[in-house]
C-alpha cells in the first residue's frame, strides 16, 4: 500500500498538463505607426518611454518631494497596493490546492493501578501513547483542473499588479498637474492683483480729471468699470488658488508643505522633453494593455477549468495511525496501520458543465474585446498627446507676441488718454484685450508643462512591473 500512496505522490506532482487553449497576442487593432512627423530613422534611437523613471521626466526638486509624499500618503494608491496583497494572497491560496494537507495529531498519558489490582512482578504504572498522520482530501490534478485554477489565479494577480502600476503613473501625474495648476492660478491672482493696483491708479487720476473738469462723466464712469472687473477677478483667482491647493492636499493625503509650494508658473522647471518611437507596439507596454492581456490570460484559463470539468476528479484521502505503549517502539516495531480512501468523481451529464463551458468562451470573447478597446484607447490618448506636444510651443510663442503687441497697444491708448487726444474707450478696450492675453497666456503655458507628463503617461511611463508573483 505504501508503494501505491508513492506512486500517486509521484504521479500526481509529475502531472502538469492542462487544457488551456493556445494563446497567440491577438493582432492590435490600430495602425501600426503612431502619428507623427519623426524619421523613421528616429524609431530605433527613441528612448522605451516605458521605462523612463518619472525622476527623469519630472526634474522639479520640490515637485519630486511633493510626489514622495503623495506615493506614501495618497489613499487611493494605498487601497490599489492593497488590492495587489489580497489577489497574491489569493493566488497562494489556489496554489496551495495542488499539494496534499498533512496534519498529525498525537497523544499520550500515564496510568497508576490500585496494588491489589496490579499482577505481581507487573508494573503499577502504565504509559500509552498514540499518533495519526493524515493526509485530508487531496485531488490528483491529472487533467489539469487545479492547475487551470492557479494559471487563472495568477494572471489575475498579474493584472491587479498591472492596475497598481497604472495607479502610480496616474497619481505622478495628477500630483504633476495639480501643482502646476495650483502654480498658474497664483500667478493668476499676482497678474489680478497688478491689474487691480493699476486700475485703482488710473481711477484715481481719472477721478481727479472729472473733478476738475478736464475729462466728462462718461469717461469717469468707464474708468469705473475696468476697476470693478478687476475686484471681481481678485476674488475669482483666490478662490481658484485655494480649491487648487485643496486638490493638491487631498492628493497628498496631508498638509503639503509650505516651502515647497510652488509662488507662480513663470520659473518653473519644465518636464524632460520625451522624442517616442514611431511603433504603435509601445503601447503594448501600457499597465492598462498589460492589465488587459492578462485578464484575456485569465479567461483563457477558465476555459481550461471548464473542460478539464468534463472529465473524472480523483481525491485521495490517507491515513497513518499507531498506537504503542513505549513511543520508542512506536515505528520500529511496525505497529502504524496505513489507510487510503480514493475517491472519483465521473461526470456522465451535466447541464450546468455544459454552460459553464459556453460561459467560459463567451467570456473570453469578452476579455478580448476588452482588450482591443484598451489599445485603441491607448492609441488615441498617444495620438492627442503627440498632437499637443506638436503644436503647443508654437502656440505659445504666438500668445506671448501677441500679450507683446497688447501691452504696447494699451501703453499707447492710455498716452494719447492723458494727452487728451482720445477718450478712455480705447484704453479700456485695450486694457481689457491685454488681460485676457495674459491670462491665455498662463494657461497655455500650464497646457505646455503637461503636454509631455501627458505624452510620458499615454505610453506607459514609469518603469515595467515585474511579471511574476512573489513565492
């Protein structure tokens, strides 16, 4: 009998066939060249942005320090990273399925008879000791159920480890954004703030000039107007500041430090300038891809679960149970006594085998169409952000001749004002354009900054994971 329970043993950790269909990386469903106006010389020495680590994109010290608390802090990254332990612990769970479950049990006492009731030349004092190993419901995994099990298990793992990464890049680059956001906004209030004082400057002099008669009440009255915009856009751009500081705080997960918060846009280190590839492959390299391909891993494997359920499961069940008085003649004097008890399970019908089958495939025709819409998605955030990077410098140039030609503008309306060749019309017409192009400005300026932590995330920047679950 113990030649037989060795040769199950054997038989049973030997066997490591599955039914898991084939898999081939079904083909992307998107051209095969991003776009772009690079040479195609340019895609063999373009960097593996997937690779990049976000210190190398992101060179803002303080920023980078804001970051590090962030990834230590930020509750949703924590509740992903959480998410990883609990699907390994899972997989180890599932995993464990494939080996048998020892368990021993033993006993023992002594035991004092009465002189009268103890034969003479016999020992008054006896000793019994007792000892049960046993192996509890071990299946044999000879058509690979079990293994199919694990194998799902740990593309699942895989996946949730691919969600965390794609976490972490989304949480560098919101914190990225909302410290540029909360930057551009102050810079917004100081520029309200400097519109205000020269409004209340102006207003006062045009004051002075209705009061004596050298300018009519209708220009004083538009001298007004300029100024009360102005208070309003005072107010406005501190409460922008504030709730972008409030973001920021919710994003590190506790009081930001004040040294390291940005005062304006203006200054700032901008982001490493990322030059990609041409291959739409690299967006295979995205956690959401990876994630995707995974769970399509996954489906695969129950479709091996519900096959191999069409066909017998054997659970072996053993014991090894003894029983001496001397526990030091407990296993040499041949006392234990082995016991199996095997057990197979034969489908001959099952309508619900049947369904779970059908289900297994429907669900990987899912998975996959999931996973032909994470590449596609993939391409067009990749496609809008190269689109921006492309033009969002020329852009800006533009603004900033444009905010040149406004201020020279209201430099000249404002002169020929307090010559009195014209009225105060043109000078808060003037006023008002400039403004508005300073603070277009700014904007396009924070659109700058993210345009290449945009690009660095769309493919999947920050560094693969590894592929394999910790033992």
């Amino acid at each position: 009998m113990r030649i037989v329970f060795i040769a199950l043993l054997t038989l049973g950790c030997l066997c490591g066939c599955t039914m898991i269909p084939k898999y081939e990386r079904p083909a992307a469903p998107v051209p095969q060249l991003l776009p772009g106006e690079a040479e195609p010389a340019a895609q063999d020495a373009a960097p593996d942005i997937s690779q990049l680590p976000w210190r190398e994109v992101i060179t803002d010290a303080n920023l980078q320090r804001l970051i590090d608390i962030a990834l230590e802090n930020n509750r949703d990254f924590r509740l992903a990273a959480q998410r990883v332990e609990l699907t390994r612990a899972l997989y180890n769970i599932q995993r464990q399925e494939l080996f048998p479950s020892l368990y021993a049990v033993g006993g023992g006492g002594r035991q004092r008879s009465a002189a009268d009731l103890t034969p003479p030349g016999q020992p008054r004092t006896s000793k019994h000791y007792s000892a049960n190993l046993s192996v509890l419901s071990w299946e044999l995994d000879f058509f690979g159920y079990l293994r199919s099990l694990s194998e799902q298990a740990i593309q699942e793992y895989l996946a949730t480890e691919q969600a965390r990464r794609s976490a972490q890049i989304m949480l560098v680059a919101t914190v990225a954004q909302g410290y540029w956001s909360l930057a551009a906004e102050r810079e917004a209030l100081q520029l309200a703030e400097s519109t205000l004082k020269s409004q209340q400057e102006a207003y006062a002099l045009v004051k002075h000039q209705y009061e004596t008669g050298l300018v009519n009440e209708l220009d004083f009255r538009r001298a007004q107007t300029p100024l009360e915009i102005a208070r309003v856009d005072v107010a406005r751009y501190q409460r922008q500041a504030e709730q972008a500081g409030n973001a920021l705080r919710l994003l590190l997960g506790q009081e930001p430090p004040a040294q390291l918060l940005p005062a304006q846009l203006s200054g700032l280190a901008a982001p490493a300038t990322l030059r990609p590839g041409l291959s739409s492959e690299q967006l295979l390299l995205r956690p959401d891809v990876i994630a995707a391909e995974h769970q399509l891993l996954a489906a695969q494997a129950t479709i091996g679960v519900a096959r191999a359920a069409f066909f017998p499961r054997i659970t072996l069940t053993g014991a090894l149970g003894t029983a001496s008085d001397e526990l030091s003649r407990l296993f040499k004097s041949g006392n234990g006594t082995w016991s199996f008890t095997p057990q197979i399970t034969m489908p001959i019908f099952d309508a619900r085998t049947w369904s779970a089958h059908r289900a297994s495939k429907v669900q990987r025709e899912m998975a996959l169409t999931q996973y032909e819409r994470a590449i596609q998605n993939a391409f067009r955030e990749t496609a809008d952000a190269l689109s921006l990077c492309r033009t969002i410098g020329n852009q800006r140039q533009a603004q900033e001749a444009l905010v040149s030609a406004l201020a020279e503008t209201y430099r000249l309306a404002q002169l020929r004002f307090e010559k009195g060749v014209d009225s105060y019309l043109g000078v808060l017409d003037a006023q008002r354009s400039l403004f508005a192009a300073q603070q277009a400005l700014i904007s396009l300026r924070l659109a700058e900054h993210s345009s290449q932590l945009q690009l660095y995330a769309a493919l999947g920047g920050g560094g693969a994971a590894a592929d394999q679950p910790a033992e």
